[in-house]
C-alpha cells in the first residue's frame, strides 16, 4: 500500500487530481480527519475538509508511476 500526503486547494486541483487516478483499476481512498472516501468519487472529495492535507491510501506495489501522476498534489 502507498500512502501519500496529498492538498487539494480548489475545484481545478480536484478535477485534475481525480483525472490523473481515474484509470487506477485498484482502490484509492483519501482520508481527512475522521473521514475516509473512494478518491474516485468526485463528489466523495468534495465532501472532505480540505484546509488540512489529506493522505492518499493507494491499495497497490505496482504502480511506479502514481506519484509521478500525483506530484502535483503531494505535499511538500
């Protein structure tokens, strides 16, 4: 499993975040605070507090190229 700290400002960085996992045949949740939803689900992130970061649970070992496609979101 791959876990990243991942910030969301604005309804652009939602949009391309979810363009970038779409194709992710694996589960993806993204957790803030006490919440947890499928980060498939646009309207799952839209639902999160998003003035903290979040973290990125990715159910895989095989992707190589997630955090590349993510790098944008990652916190720094």
């Amino acid at each position: 499993m791959l876990e990243l700290k991942i910030i969301l400002k604005n309804y652009d960085d939602i949009e391309a975040f979810s363009e970038a996992i779409k194709e992710c045949d694996y589960d993806i949740f993204l957790i803030s605070g006490n919440s947890r939803v499928n980060a498939k689900s646009t309207l799952g992130i839209y639902c999160l507090d998003h003035s903290n970061p979040m973290t990125l649970q990715a159910h895989t070992d095989s992707d190589p190229q997630l955090a590349e496609r993510l790098a944008p979101f990652i916190e720094r």
